[in-house]
C-alpha cells in the first residue's frame, strides 16, 4: 500500500438555517441604537433570551411583560432596580407598537 495520506477537509456540519434565522433576527435594529437607554435593554433584557423588538408589544402589554420578567429575575437573583425598571419600561412605551 502506498502511503498517501488523503486530508479531506472535514468542515464542522454547522446548520445553515441556523444562521440564516439569526441574520434575520439581527436585520431589525433596536430603536435609539447606541443610546444609554438602548444600551441598559439590552444588558437586562437578553440574559435569559435575546431581546424582544419594543415594536413587538403595546406599552399594557409591556406592563405586563415587565411584571412577568420581573417575578424570572428574582428568581434567578438578578438585580433590577426601580430606576432600571423605570427608564426600560419608558424606553418600551416610547417605542412600543
Ligand atoms: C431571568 C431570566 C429572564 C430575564 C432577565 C428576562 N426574561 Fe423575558 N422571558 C424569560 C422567560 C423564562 C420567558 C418565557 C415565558 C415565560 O415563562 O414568562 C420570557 C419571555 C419573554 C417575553 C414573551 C415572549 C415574547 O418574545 O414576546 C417577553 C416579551 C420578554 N420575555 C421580555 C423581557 C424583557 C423586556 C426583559 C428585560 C426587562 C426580559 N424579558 C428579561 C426570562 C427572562
């Protein structure tokens, strides 16, 4: 037997659809982009998921939404102070559908 080593390129199987869903996620940019506010939605909002778009939801509907995530953070003991919850909650009305 000859002694040629064949090195196929075994490329990671990665999902295409995958990363086609997470390019159109991404395609949306959230509203006031780079602004302070913009910025503390994020660091809240997206460690449990990514974050939802504010166009997404009426501001009663972020009421609720905010009560609901509010009850997930304090079981996970992450912090949310009342002046993160008041500038996320006006960021959301400002900009909700
Ligand atoms: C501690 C984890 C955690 C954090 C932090 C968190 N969420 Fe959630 N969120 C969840 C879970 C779990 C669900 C799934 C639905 C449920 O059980 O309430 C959810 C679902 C949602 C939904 C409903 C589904 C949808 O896409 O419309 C919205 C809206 C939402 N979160 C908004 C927020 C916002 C806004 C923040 C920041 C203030 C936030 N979340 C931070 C855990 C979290």
């Amino acid at each position: 037997m000859s002694g040629i080593i064949r090195n196929g390129f075994l490329l990671p199987g990665i999902p295409l659809f995958a990363l086609v869903l997470a390019a159109a996620c991404s395609g949306n940019p959230l509203p006031e982009a780079g602004s302070a506010d913009e910025r503390l939605y994020r660091a809240k909002c997206t460690t449990c998921h990514s974050w939802p778009h504010p166009q997404r939801h009426t501001a009663e509907e972020w009421d609720h939404y905010l009560k609901v995530m509010e009850g997930h953070m304090e079981k996970k003991n992450i912090a949310f102070t009342e002046s993160e919850k008041e500038t996320i909650r006006n960021y959301l009305h400002r900009n909700a559908r």
